[in-house]
C-alpha cells in the first residue's frame, strides 16, 4: 500500500511555505506516530498553530486531520499483517518443522533480549510497584493476555492490584481519583493500540508513575512513561515471549515471598480458594 501524502509531500515541497516544510519534515521524519497523536500534539512538536496543521492536510488532498490520521493507520496494520504472513508462508515453504523454527526464533530472542537499560529499567519497575498505593495493569488486544497474565501473578500477593479492561464499564470511571501515590502498568507492542495511548497520557496528566512494557523507544507507549522496559533485540520479533519472561520475572521480584505478612495474605487466598472448591 503507497502513502499518497509521500508522494504529495514531494511534490509540493518545493512550493510550501516556511511552516509547511515543518510540518512537511515532522511528518515524513515520525509519521508512524501520527495515529496516536492529538492536532494539539502535532503543533507542539512542530512549533505550530494546529490551524497551519489542518490546512497542511487540505493541502495534500485530506478533508482535515482526522482522515490523514486514518491513512496512516490502515498502512500500518496492514503492513504489520502483510509482513506477519509474509515471514510464517516463508517458514511452510521451507519443508521444515514450524513448531521447530518458533522454538528456534524464540530461544534466539530470549538470548538477545538483556542489555543495559532493561536490567537498570527492571529495577526500577521493581522499586516502583512496591511502593504504589494502587497498580494498575492495561495492554489491550493481543497485549491483553500479557496484562491478565501480570495482574493474576500479583495479585496472588497484592490485594492493591487493578486490571484495566474495556467492555465491562468505563475505564475513566475506575482513575478518575488517581494521583502521584498510583502506577500504571501498561503493555503494548506493534501494532499499538489508540486507547493505551490515551490512558498513559491520562495517568502521567494526573501525575502517577507510568512503566510502559514494549517493544521499542519509538513506540507510541513509551513517550509518556517514566520508565520503559525494552528488551535489546535485533531479531525480529512480536514481543510476547519477552513479555511473558520479563512478566515472570517482575512477579518474582515484587512479591517478597519472605515476608511474613505477604505468605499470610497468600495462604489466606488459597484457604478460600479451596474451601469453595474453586481449586481441587
């Protein structure tokens, strides 16, 4: 699938005024970031009125900013979707095991994924979740099996522990009184999801410490969090099976499993557990 506003951009450079080509350059630079940015956000960053955005997109051919948002992201999933399927028919024509190549892939991955940063980043989620009054836990889509997977893990020794979920009631309802005291835990990979996005941006408004899991510096989730939990591949891969160990690990490292008062929490939740023949 062709950008049209790249052709366009190209075309026209050389006629746009000095705000055009801001913009011009902005976009052409990030503008897999578009889908996940507000006007007002796309005018701060170029140091421009969101007026002079709008009509850049009418320049191009858009109604508005909306419909050039909208361009951006059918390119993206559909590119996302195309190089998946791409990579797994490569795999069947080969004649070789499928199940060995994603063990294969996978073991690759998990060797390549510890650098620097993540271990100083894994840390400091550790010291963070420990000490907030409330954690709460969002990834949306495919990233919603990771986030159940974190909630379920801690909360086996947290009883401070919230899982973000759409369909069931409003999310705004459940952080409408958060504040420094709280965390938010948010989990996302390529192709990223609008509504992640805007409830990072939310928590971090009202002040709240935000830990973003995802796949790397430029992804949407990552430019409102404090702390960023990027594993250091360079083989191309979809996340989960980092973000299941890096899950695991947190798990781990939070819960304390020495102190007296988390092992009676825990014990008491399996009590229950058992006397109501939920566990067998």
């Amino acid at each position: 699938m062709e950008l049209k506003f790249i052709s366009e951009i190209t075309t026209q450079y050389d006629s746009f005024t000095k705000v055009f080509r801001k913009i011009a350059d902005y976009i052409l630079k990030d503008y897999m970031q578009l889908p996940f940015l507000s006007i007002q956000e796309v005018a701060n960053a170029t140091s421009v009125s969101p007026a002079s955005i709008h009509r850049f997109c009418i320049q191009l051919g858009y109604p508005g900013f909306s419909a050039f948002q909208r361009e951006v992201q059918v390119f993206m999933q559909k590119n996302l979707a195309e190089t998946e399927s791409e990579e797994y028919r490569n795999w069947k024509q080969s004649g070789n095991s499928i199940l060995q190549k994603q063990i294969d892939l996978n073991t690759t991955v998990l060797q390549e994924m510890l650098n620097e940063d993540l271990a100083i980043n894994f840390d400091k989620s550790v010291e963070a979740i420990q000490k907030a009054k409330r954690v709460y836990i969002i990834g949306l889509r495919a990233s919603y099996g990771i986030a159940a997977l974190l909630y379920n893990l801690l909360h086996e020794y947290m009883d401070n522990v919230y899982l973000l979920t759409l369909g069931i009631d409003d999310i705004y309802d459940h952080i409408a009184n958060i504040n420094s005291d709280d965390l938010l835990f948010s989990i996302g990979f390529k192709a990223y999801t609008k509504y992640t996005v805007e409830i990072i941006k939310q928590f971090h408004k009202m002040g709240a410490v935000t830990i973003t899991l995802t796949d790397k510096y430029t992804s949407p989730l990552a430019f409102n969090s404090d702390i960023c939990l990027i594993p250091g591949n360079t083989t191309p891969s979809y996340g989960f099976v980092m973000a299941v160990t890096i899950v695991k690990a947190l798990s781990v490292a939070i819960n304390n499993i020495h102190d007296p008062e988390i092992l009676k929490l825990y014990e008491r939740k399996q009590d229950l557990l058992l006397e109501n023949d939920i566990l067998i």
